[in-house]
C-alpha cells in the first residue's frame, strides 16, 4: 500500500545530542514513515546529521544524515523536546512561534495519560492516570520486580496482555530504578500521549526516551507524543 508520507519522513520528531566514541554528535530522535527496511510508525532515531536546511515552501527541515535526507514537518516537530536540547535549529524562534501551540497542561484528554512520580513514593511511582474510550477513569495495576542488580516497575492495564484484541491498545510501562530517577525499557501506552510529573522535592532524571531529562520538582513535561 502507498504510504501518505513523503519517503524518509519523521513525525513526532526532535534534535538531541548523542555522545559517541567519547564525542557529542547529534541525531534526530521520532517516528519514522516510509522509511526502506523499517516498519511504519517505528520509534527510534536516525545517524549523525550533517546538515539541516529550511523548506518553507513545504513547510519543513530537511535534515542530512550520513546516508539519508529526512523530511520533518514544522508541525509535527516534539517543541517541548526540542525546547530542552542544545542544538539551535535554523530559523527555529520564528517557526516555533507560527506552529507551536501550548498545550493545556491542567487538561487530559481521552488521547493523553499522565505517570505521576515523587521522590518519596515507593519505586518512584505516585499514580497513573487516563481515561477508557467511554470516558470512565482507567484503571491499572503495579508492581515491582526485584532483581540481582537492578530492581525495577512494571505498569499494565486492566487486562493481561493476551485478552487485547487490538495490540495498540496494551498499557505496559517498565523503567529500572536507580537512585536519582529510572530508565524506561517497556513504553506502551494504549496508544496515547504521555506526561509525566515530579510531585516530589527533588529533580528526577528520566532515562529510556531520547536523552536524559531532569524532571524537577512540580513540573509536568509531554514525555511521548502518539
């Protein structure tokens, strides 16, 4: 089937930096669309990118990596993410001020899913909160799983994973503890945005998704965008 997107587009997308062989480089971290060799919607990020040139005629960066040229729309561009990283895009303040629109964070919406973390609650883990398709409030389970050199918390919805009759629709959250945050190595979330929010008193660092972030104290970020 003929894909919608121009070949080699990446959706949901945002420059960070990457350290390689002792060396910073930068690579651009979303979803990729037809893309040869990898499946469509595929979380992941590109090589190193040699240049990024502005496109306004189609409304979009065109960013050379070592061996492909990527088309990232202006808005489809992560501008939570992108606001956190150190790579100055071309041209970025006055495109950012033409598409970025401030989400409502006091709001959830039916498409969106808060994970809500404090320094003082076990394993880090507060509270997980969405809603179902008929806008009843979801529910989950969770639990730790201690192991012999890391411990770690595993999140589902309110069926095992075998009872889904549409796999987008599984919610399974895993993430490692250490002890100044966790890294995720399981981030399924039925298909809806994700935010997380430090409750706590202390900056949380959050691994697992793009490059590190510092979660401080009663901030509430779009951690995964769908």
């Amino acid at each position: 089937m003929k894909s919608q997107y121009k070949e080699n587009t990446l959706q949901n997308w945002y420059i960070d930096e990457y350290e390689l062989n002792d060396k910073t480089v930068y690579l651009v971290y979303g979803k990729f669309y037809n893309r040869a060799g990898i499946y469509e919607g595929k979380k992941g990020h590109t090589s190193t990118i040699r240049s990024v040139k502005v496109n306004r005629k189609e409304k979009e960066y065109e960013i050379q990596t070592q061996n492909t040229l990527y088309h990232c729309a202006f808005d489809s561009l992560f501008y939570e993410r992108q606001n956190q990283s150190s790579f100055k895009l071309p041209e970025y303040e006055e495109i950012k001020s033409e598409y970025y629109k401030q989400p409502e964070e006091q709001t959830l919406t039916k498409e969106d899913m808060l994970l809500v973390v404090a320094d003082y609650a076990d394993y880090f883990f507060e509270n997980l909160i969405y809603q179902n398709p008929d806008g009843s409030q979801g529910k989950f389970s969770g639990y730790p799983n201690i192991g012999t050199y890391s411990d770690s918390y595993l999140l589902s919805g309110d069926r095992e994973i075998n009872e889904y009759k549409n796999l987008d629709e599984i919610i399974d959250i895993r993430y490692y503890l250490f002890k100044d945050g966790f890294e995720f190595y399981s981030l399924q979330t039925g298909m809806k945005n994700l935010w997380i929010e430090n409750k706590g008193k202390t900056t949380l660092y959050i691994r697992g998704c793009g490059p590190k972030i510092a979660l401080e104290p009663g901030k509430r970020i779009p951690l995964l965008k769908i």
